[in-house]
C-alpha cells in the first residue's frame, strides 16, 4: 500500500506542477516551431542521449547506488565534484567525436547544432546528477524545488529565444541548456554550503569494482538508447524530419506522462530501497523488492490503459493543431511506454543486487528485433506499422528482463493487485468509451476530460485503500 506522507505529499505536489509546466512546453514547441525544427529537436535529443545513457549514465547509477554509503562517510561532495569532472571529460570527448564524423563528410548535423548538441550533454547531465542527489539524500524539498526551476525556466528561455530570434531547434535547445545550467550553478552553491564541511576524507574509488558494475550496463545502454531513441535516425533516413515531428510527438505525450509517474515513485522508494537493502540478507532484499513492485506494477498497469482510451481526448490542450492525428501514437505509445518502465522497474533487482552483467541479453535481444523489424519495413517493404514494431521490441526486453531478475532474485508479480487495478480503472474507460465526445480545444471537452480524470483518480484512491 503506497503510504501518503509528507515526503510523498511534497513529491507529488511538485511532480503535479511539473506536468503542467512538461505539456505547456509540449504545447508551445508543436504550435510554434515548425514541423523540420520540430523534427531536428527529436533527432538532436536522440545524438545527446546516445552519449548521455552509454557514457555518463552507467557512472551515474553508481553514483546513486554508493549516495548512501558516501553520505554517512562524509564523502559525498568530494564524489560529486569527481561525477561533475568526468561528465565533463565526457562532453569534450563527445563535441570532438562529433566533429571528427562531421569532418569525415558524414551528414549529421550543422556546426551550430553540434555545439548546442555538448552544451546539452553537459548541461542536461549535470543537472540530472545534483538534483537527484538532493532526493536520494532526501532533500525532498529542495529536490521538488530545483526540478520545478529547471522545467520552468527551460520554457521561459526557450521561448524568449524562439520570440525574439527565430522559431528554430537551435533557440529551443538553447534555452534548454540555460534552464539546466542556471539550477546546476544554483544548485552546487547549495550543495556545496551543507556537505563540504563533512567531507574530511579522500574518497577512495575501487576502479574493478565500478567497471564491474558499469562496464555491463554501458552495454546494455547501447541497445537501451536504440530502442528508446536511437530507431529515430533510421526512421528520418527512411520518411524525413517531418514524419519524425510527427512521430516524436505522438510518443512524446505517453512519454512525458508516464515519465512523470515513474519519477514521482522511483524518487520516493528507491533512494530507502537501497538504503535498506545494503548489508541485508537476500530474503530481506526480496521482501523489499516485492513490497515495491506490489505498489507500482499495478500502478503502471492502470495509467496505460487510462491513457489508451483517453490520450485521444487530452491532445488538443497538449500539443499543436497540426498534430492531433498523432494521438494513435500515442495509443501506441502507452503500452510501449508500459514495457519500458516495467522493464525498469525489474532492472532495480539488478541494482540491488549490484550484479548487472545479466542486464545486457533483454535490451540486446530487444534491438535486434527492432532492427530486424525496421529492415522488413524499410527494405521489403513489409505491411507492419512502426509502432507495432516498437511495441513488439518492449514485450520482447519485458520478458527477457523478466526472466534474467528472476536469477538473482525470487521476486513475485503481485498478480491480484493488477486485477484490483484494472477494475478500479474501469469506471474511468467506460467514461470516455460512452461519452465519445468531440476532440477539439474547448471547455466543455477540458470539463469532460477533467471529469473523467477524476474518476481514474478516485479509482486510484480506492485501490490504495484496498489492501491485498
């Protein structure tokens, strides 16, 4: 049963406002920037988080797994200015892998947008370590606080930018990269004022042990970053940066939202998941790892059928005129969305374990099915939709990483409490299945909309009522 707190209640305010702040940002890129800008925003996010997820990533899950250990050693900032030099490294290293393909004749991007490319590494990368860090050594407020400035002013500056000089990818990612940098500067004079006192000691780093634990999910990375984002290259090679706009919007919606509700439940039970799972036994660490699964599987489960029969209403309040047919994107969308943080949400067994070589295989053999998927489309011209591909690849890696965690770990699936979500969820389908309302930006339809939002949350309320 998810216990409503404070910490939860400071979370879940924070993460509310930040919904409204994520679509208002959504809304204003699709209605002002057109389709090719649009387009080359998806596929510059897509270079960036290539190197973010294969070369700063796995160093960062580390990071998060040794907060604990680090903090009650007093060693904390000294490890924090260690993750802000190498994500530093790893940005020069990426602008000048960048240049040298661009050199080498290799059509990827413009000199301007290479740039704006590592500002975005560096600074989108900074800022997911510092704060984060504030909620795993829970300082929740703080957290909350930082996260809703840095969503905030992203969309201030990118829009002054857009207003004032051009509606272009290059005006929106600069104010992406001022938003992030602004709250890391901000945000390590904080940091820095509380921990540096306590940090007496020389960190000291047992290099095996980080490449044991990194080296796998850097791997798995690979194939995780093809396919999360990675496929979209092949997609613009394959209909242009205008289907890729597209596209990227209609996942985008299910993206964002179910990206809100993984945040708002990782960030308030993994930071005491892992502090309590160190040095305890492995039936403890399976209790723990079955409590938290018992909570947010059934979750997860619900919001993607909520958003099945929904997502189509909430567009026009969402996104630009002139992708409301991408809703069935983003029907897809939901359940890709499903596997990807289900697939996660098995993945902690890996982290709590702190044995991630059995990470590779799920993602390995979710690429290859996506690869083989894109080469019958593209080449043999096969009659599957994209989408179903997509989908196809997130049941694939679900599975495997099903079955690889269940090695380390005998976990349970809380089978019952999914039963109990989906019933709870059912007064809240029939709404809009009965009520097929016209899509279109108006009160009525954000009345309509807003009843049946509730009633998903009243169901929700019920459920976490409901013990098992």
């Amino acid at each position: 049963m998810l216990k409503i707190n404070n910490n939860f209640k400071v979370l879940l305010a924070g993460r509310l406002l930040q919904i409204v702040i994520t679509l208002c940002a959504l809304r204003i890129s699709t209605t002002i920037l057109p389709q090719i800008e649009l387009g080359f925003v998806y596929y510059i996010i897509t270079v960036q988080s290539f190197f973010s997820l294969f070369l700063i990533n796995p160093i960062g899950q580390y990071f998060n797994r040794q907060t604990a250990k680090w903090n009650f050693e007093g060693q904390i900032y000294g490890a924090y200015k260690k993750q802000l030099l190498y994500i530093l490294l790893i940005t020069i290293f990426s602008f000048l892998f960048m240049f040298v393909i661009k050199l080498s004749g290799l059509n990827l991007l413009p000199y301007n947008l290479l740039i704006i490319t590592s500002f975005l590494i560096l600074s989108q990368s900074a800022n997911q370590t510092i704060v984060p860090l504030l909620n795993m050594l829970e300082q929740r407020v703080a957290f909350v606080v930082f996260n809703l400035l840095t969503a905030l002013l992203s969309l201030i500056c990118s829009y002054v930018f857009i207003q004032y000089f051009s509606p272009t990818a290059l005006s929106w990612l600069t104010g992406l990269v001022i938003g992030n940098g602004f709250v890391v500067i901000l945000a390590t004079f904080g940091f820095r004022a509380k921990y540096l006192v306590e940090t007496s000691k020389r960190l000291p780093l047992d290099f095996n042990e980080i490449r044991k634990f990194c080296f796998p999910i850097a791997i798995a990375t690979i194939f995780m970053w093809f396919l999360n984002s990675g496929y979209r290259m092949i997609v613009e090679k394959m209909y242009g940066l205008e289907f890729l706009a597209f596209l990227g919007v209609g996942l985008a919606v299910s993206s964002q939202v179910f990206a809100i509700a993984e945040s708002l439940l990782t960030q308030y039970f993994i930071p005491e998941l892992y502090k309590n799972s160190e040095n305890s036994t492995k039936e403890k660490r399976t209790d723990l790892v079955n409590s938290y699964f018992y909570t947010v599987i059934p979750l997860y489960v619900s919001l993607a059928l909520f958003l099945t029969f929904s997502v189509k209403y909430l567009f026009p309040f969402v996104i630009g005129e002139q992708y409301y047919d991408a809703y069935i994107f983003a029907i897809y969308g939901a359940w890709i969305e499903l596997g990807r943080v289900l697939v996660n949400t098995f993945a902690v067994v890996s982290q709590v374990e702190k044995k991630t070589v059995k990470f590779i295989l799920p993602y390995a053999l979710g690429a290859i099915y996506l690869s083989v998927g894109l080469f019958l489309k593209s080449w043999l011209q096969f009659g599957i939709q994209i989408q179903t591909i997509l989908v196809g690849s997130s049941i694939v890696v679900l599975v495997s990483m099903y079955i690889s965690m269940r090695s380390y770990l005998l976990f349970r699936i809380p089978f019952k409490r999914i039963l109990l979500s989906i019933g709870m969820t059912l007064p809240a389908i029939g709404y809009f299945v009965v009520f097929d309302f016209n899509v279109a930006l108006s009160i009525s339809n954000f009345i309509m909309c807003f009843f049946g939002g509730g009633l998903y949350l009243v169901g929700l309320f019920f459920m976490n009522k409901k013990q098992s």
